[in-house]
C-alpha cells in the first residue's frame, strides 16, 4: 500500500537517497528543503512514480515546522511517515572560535536539528493520531552523539537530543500505534562532507571507507516499514564498526 512520506532535508546526500528509496517502493514523497530549491527540484524529478510534491520551509524558524507539515498534509492527503532528516552542521572549535560566532552556531544548530525536529515530529504525530494512522517516524542522528564532535560540539549535541526525543515519543506514541526510532550514521559519502574524506577518516571503518547515502537510506526505509514496529526507540548505528559501543 503506497503511503505519504515527508522528509525533511531532502535537497541532496541522505535526504535526497531516503526520499527515492520510499519512492522507488511506490510511496508519495513530500521533498523538503529550506535554501536549496533547485537541488530540491532535482530531487523531485529524479523520484519514479507520480504524487510527489515539494516543500520549502525554514525549521529554524518556529513556525516554520506547522507550515511544513501543513502543507505535505495538504499535497499528499496526509502524512504516514515523517523523516526528520534536516541538520545545520557549522563548525565552531572552541580554541578558536569568538564567544559571539559560538552562542550562534549553537543556536542556529539547535533551532534546525532539534526544535525543528521536535516541532515537526509533534505536529505529523498530532495528525496521525487524529486519522489513527499507524505511523512511523525516523531521526536521522548522527555517531557523533556518542563518539563526540570536538570541532562541531553543538552538532554532537544536537543529535544526541534527536536520539533522546525518539525514544520518548516511541513511548509516548506507542499507545497510538506509532513507531519512533532513529539512525546513527558516521562519515557519509555526501556533498557537504566531501572535503573532510581523508583516507585517515575512511581508515576509521574496518571496511576502508565510509557509507554511501544509499545505505543510511535502506536504513531508514527498513525503521519505517511494518516489520521494524518492535525496533521502535532503538537507534541503530549505520557506521562500518567504525565506533561501537
């Protein structure tokens, strides 16, 4: 049964490999972006199958979320599954960063990666419970909640919340026939992270490289589907063994 899925953050890299491989599976995507439309619309054309739809919104703004969701209710007819996949990722070593430039990349950090989640994963849960959908959210976290950020302290942060705020509303949301539960990825082969794929970080994993998008994105597909229901609240790390714990 083809359901209705938004992701958020789907412009390109994980985004982009999670919203077609829910396309490919003959689900409705609803593509997010918030600054890179024409990345976005790329997305869009690649998806196979018919009923996608494209949504800008800023999450970093507070009503950006109810927008968001709002309108991917509107374009898809509702929403089944919700992938909280948008991240800001700024860079601010605490050697060397002014306090200035710090208290904003915490905060630009934690207004997108977290209370943008929160916000969107509150109002598409509000609307499955009024449909009494049997729902699915997915977190895309990050390694870096456990093995730590130095350079990226708030992104760490960031995702160690995201991965706390799933396994409440697996909790909380489980009574309602709803599934929570989210991803770790280490390095991934992305746009954004190009510049830092040295051969010491692909020597991190044993396997000698780091994920494709691809992989996180069956990942993902796999916590969303009717067989994972009893994986709700787990996290599962998608990095090569590159950090166990």
């Amino acid at each position: 049964m083809s359901r209705s899925v938004l992701v958020t953050g789907a412009a390109r890299g994980i985004g982009r490999a999670v919203a077609r491989a829910f396309a490919e599976s003959g689900d409705r995507v609803a593509v997010h972006y918030g600054t890179r439309r024409a990345e976005a619309e790329a997305t869009l054309e690649s998806l196979p199958g018919t009923g996608h739809a494209l949504v800008g919104a800023d999450l970093g703004d507070p009503d950006g979320a109810a927008g968001l969701v709002g309108r991917a209710v509107e374009l898809l007819g509702g929403v089944d599954v919700v992938v909280n996949n948008a991240a800001v990722n700024i860079a601010h070593p605490v050697a060397d960063t002014p306090y200035g430039e710090w208290r904003r990349a915490w905060r630009a950090t934690m207004d997108v990666n977290v209370f943008g989640a929160a916000d969107v994963s509150y109002l598409a849960a509000r609307h499955m419970i009024d449909r009494g959908v049997r729902g699915r959210i997915v977190n895309v976290g990050s390694r870096g909640a456990y093995k730590g950020e130095p350079d990226h302290p708030a992104y760490g942060a960031a995702k160690a919340a995201l991965h706390s705020l799933g396994q409440s509303l697996a909790v909380a949301l489980a009574p309602h026939g709803i599934a929570v539960a989210s991803v770790a990825p280490g390095f991934v082969d992305t746009e954004r992270v190009a510049g830092r794929l040295s051969d010491a970080v692909r020597a991190q994993s044993p396997f000698g490289r780091v994920a494709t998008p691809e992989e996180v994105a069956a990942a993902v597909h796999y916590l969303a589907s009717p067989a994972a229901v009893w994986s709700s609240g787990a996290v599962l790390d998608v990095n090569g063994a590159s950090h166990l714990r």
